[in-house]
C-alpha cells in the first residue's frame, strides 16, 4: 500500500456555527464556511480548480450547489457520499487529486440542513418497532451497549455512569467552543437521570439533529511551503466499509457489535502510512465519531487507544478528558455539536487544525502532536469508517 503521508497540506478551513440554522439555507452555509476558509487560506474563488462536495440528506444537492452558491464556473465539481463518513470522503478523494498532480488547489466541502429538510432516520414508519428495525439508530447501537456490558460484566447501572461520564466530558468541551449547537456543560446526575431513548441510551447518550457546513482548501505540501503560511499535512487516510447479507435483507449476525472492526481497519490503514506503531502515545489528540456514548467508548478500543474491554476504566481515570494523555473530542464531539451527517467529518477537522495551529482557545492542548479524525456511517454489524490524520506542516 502506498502512502499520502506529507504530499498535501490544508492550508485554510472554515466552518458554520451548528445548530437550528432556520436563517440560512444550504447556499447561506457553503458561502460562510467557504469565505472562512478563503480568509484562512489567504487564497480566492479564481484559485479554486476542482471542488469536492459532501452530503447525504438528498441527491438534489449536487457539485452544482456549491458551484452555483460560490460562483465557481466550469471547473470539475463532484459530490460524493459514504454516509456519516461522507465529509472525510471529500477530504479523502480530494487529497488523493492533489496528490496524483491534476489539480493545485482544491475545495473540500460538507454540508447538510437536517432540519428543514429531514432525515431518513426521522422518517420512519410509527408503526415500526424501534428495537426492531434496522433503520433504528438508537436501538442499533443500545444493543451493542447491552452486548458490551453483558460481555465485559459490567453491572448495567456502572454502564450507564460510564457511559454518562462520557456524555459530561463532551458537554465540558463543547461549553468551550462558540461553534458548537449544544454550549453548556451537565452534571453526571442530569446524564444519568435523563429520559430513556432506547434502554440503556438515554436522551443525553444521543447527539443531536443539527444543520451545519465545513470545508478544507487543500494544495500540495510544496506549494503550501512556497505561499509561507501556517498549515498541516496530511499524515495518513484510512477507509474501510463492512457490508449487509444481501439476500436476507439484513445486517449480519455473524458481526461482534462489541468492536468496531472496519473502524480498527481504517486505522491500521492511515497507522501504517503515517509510520505510527503505538496511537495511544504518538496521537496527540482525537475527534471521533459519538453519535452515542457507547460508540465513543467502543471507539477507544477500535482506534487501538486502549485494549478490548479496557474502555471503562481510561474513561474512570478521565485518560480522554481535556487534560487527560490523550484528549478526545475536544471540541464537544458530536454530541455537543450535533451531526450534519455530510459535515461532520469536516468539522472534525476543523477542530484538529486549529488545534495544530494554536487557535483552540480555552480548549489549547499543550502537545497536540498528530491529530486523528474518526467518521463511522451504519449500524453495528454494517459501518463506512474514515481515520485521517493531520500534523504540523513547515511554515
């Protein structure tokens, strides 16, 4: 396998506050993240030569919309789509244009409007079943929390507090970010005491529906040093996606929902191009995908931050907190910014390059070393999962 490693740099990101966007529309977004990013970059819409976009919600949004909303005439503009990991997809294929030497200077951009537009997983039938159906995110995922338990014999009430402390850990972070949806911090008592989702996830094991858009302007890592700017390099890109039993028209059975083996994959993948043997001490902090508590728990061990069933007690010696040895979610995560689903990913950068940068603010990590930013799309038994990995670049 080849590797990526040092041959693109983001040199410009921009990101829309999350949350209910009822005033701005999806050409309202692209133009706020993108005029962020052009800022960053210190470059212009006659720099861009090829755009890659990312949505889910809808087929209606097209490389067009961005185009249209920024103005950008005949130049190459493809969407793509890999699920909740589709902003990383865009960032992926992106980099690998600048990378073959098409294009010099390339806009990456995710975005999505959950709601005025809807989403899939909100249009579900009532007659339904929630533990039942597939389509069910939080019955999906409070399985593997029940499997989880079961397995590793965890009392259910000490894997409800595990699972809490992560949600308290992520509002903290979030409180401290003027982008994020969700902006205040929450007791361990309110987690724990919170309305039942799907049993054991309550309400604040969830993250949000939410509107928002981010974008990456990316260039080759020589033209990056020649504009003698601030800017990362892309360290390594990861993908790997799992698949359904077609002819039962189900997810598999035959998947351990404890672990998350296409996340483990895509990491192995951007491990082994950006030379790094042990994660938990050479990756300086991590954004990765809560969209439940659980998944963030079971993301530990995926992403090799902690041996299998070795989550709850790094989460008991708060290893991942802000000041924790390796910091995750500083930004609030998913659960205080909420998942625009084609902009997550994106967002996820967003927080490692400032973080790279030493823009993070009250959030500022000392040592922020390499940064890993984590997208999982599916349910347990069928995920697209994305690692990237972003480091200081020469300025």
């Amino acid at each position: 396998m080849g590797t990526i490693k040092d041959k693109v740099a983001i040199i410009g990101m921009g990101c829309t506050q999350f949350g209910d966007l009822w005033k701005m529309g999806v050409s309202d977004m692209i133009i706020n993240a993108a005029y962020e990013a052009y800022e960053d970059a210190k470059v212009g819409p006659k720099d861009i030569e090829a755009v890659f976009v990312g949505n889910v919600s809808s087929a209606m949004w097209t490389g067009a919309t961005v185009t249209e909303a920024l103005q950008l005439d005949k130049i190459p503009a493809t969407r793509v789509e890999n699920n909740c990991a589709t902003a990383a997809e865009a960032l992926r294929v992106g980099a690998f244009s600048v990378a073959a030497g098409m294009y010099d200077t390339v806009l990456c951009v995710g975005f999505e409007k959950l709601k005025d537009y809807g989403s899939g997983a909100l249009e579900m039938p009532g007659s339904m079943h929630p533990i039942s159906v597939v389509g069910s995110a939080p019955a999906s995922f409070a399985k593997s929390a029940v499997q989880y338990f079961e397995k590793y014999k965890i009392p259910f009430n000490k894997g409800k507090e595990i699972l809490a402390k992560i949600a308290v850990k992520n509002h903290a972070n979030g409180a401290l970010h003027p982008k994020a949806h969700f902006r205040r911090a929450i007791t361990l008592e309110t987690a724990l005491n919170a309305p039942i989702i799907a049993w054991p996830l309550g309400l604040f094991d969830c993250c949000p529906v939410t509107d928002g858009a981010a974008c990456a302007i990316i260039t080759s890592a020589a033209k990056a040093k020649e504009m003698k700017k601030p800017h990362v390099l892309i360290k390594g890109i990861g993908l790997s996606v799992g698949r359904i039993d077609p002819f039962k028209g189900k997810f598999r059975s035959d998947v351990d929902i404890t672990f998350w083996d296409e996340t483990w994959v895509a990491a192995q993948q951007a491990y082994a191009q950006a030379g790094i043997k042990d994660p938990r001490k050479e990756i300086g902090s991590a954004e990765v995908h809560d969209c439940f508590t659980i998944t963030e728990l079971i993301i530990y061990e995926s992403l090799g931050f902690c041996g299998r069933g070795k989550g709850p007690e790094e989460v008991e010696k708060e290893s991942f907190a802000l000041t924790g040895d390796l910091p995750v979610n500083t930004d609030g995560g998913l659960k205080s910014f909420g998942h625009p689903v084609g902009a997550s990913g994106l967002r996820m950068v967003y927080e490692l390059y400032n973080q790279q940068l030493g823009r993070a603010d009250k959030r500022q990590l000392k040592n922020p070393k390499i940064g890993l930013a984590h997208s999982q799309g599916g349910t347990p038994g069928m995920f697209q999962a994305s690692v990237t990995l972003i480091g200081p670049g020469a300025n």
